[in-house]
C-alpha cells in the first residue's frame, strides 16, 4: 500500500479521491501532486494520462477543463499495468 503525498493545498477537484484509491494498490509506492498549471485546451472531465518514465516510476498529467497538474507516482509497475489501474479509478 502506498502513500499519497499532500505538499500542495490546491489540486485539481476530484483528482485527490481517485489518487487515494490508486494508492490502496500494493504496488504503488508513492503519488505526489506537483505543479498546477494552465492548459491551452478544454477538457470537460477529468482525465489522467500518462507522461513520461521518471527514475522511480512515472510522471502523469491530470486535467480538468483549462488546468493541467503534474501528479509523480513511484511504482514498479510497468507502464501498461498502471495505465490500466488508472483507467479503471478514474471510471
């Protein structure tokens, strides 16, 4: 069971439930939401995508309408396990 870093006081809304319950999985060390930013696009959901393979896991972008956040999660998952993980919380 991994932990699930709370350094920022703003996140994205909704993105904390599902981080909370992608953290219950064994295999995830750690999930640490980082930067907010704007996104030139509009989403009307939330999304998460996976970004890019980072030393001890993976960088993923979660958006929701004009903002974007940058989440680190720490895992030994590869990388088409833990994007299915992440379809199945953000269902």
């Amino acid at each position: 069971m991994g932990r699930l870093v709370l350094n920022h006081s703003t996140n994205i809304e909704g993105l904390i439930p599902i981080l909370k319950k992608l953290a219950l999985n064994i295999n995830i060390k750690t999930i640490t939401p980082a930067v907010i930013s704007r996104a030139r696009g509009n989403s009307s959901r939330l999304i998460i995508r996976l970004s890019v393979k980072t030393i001890n896991g993976y960088k993923a972008i979660a958006r929701k309408g004009k903002t974007a956040q940058e989440v680190f999660i720490s895992t030994d998952l590869s990388k088409d396990k833990l994007k299915e993980l992440i379809e199945i919380y953000n269902n």
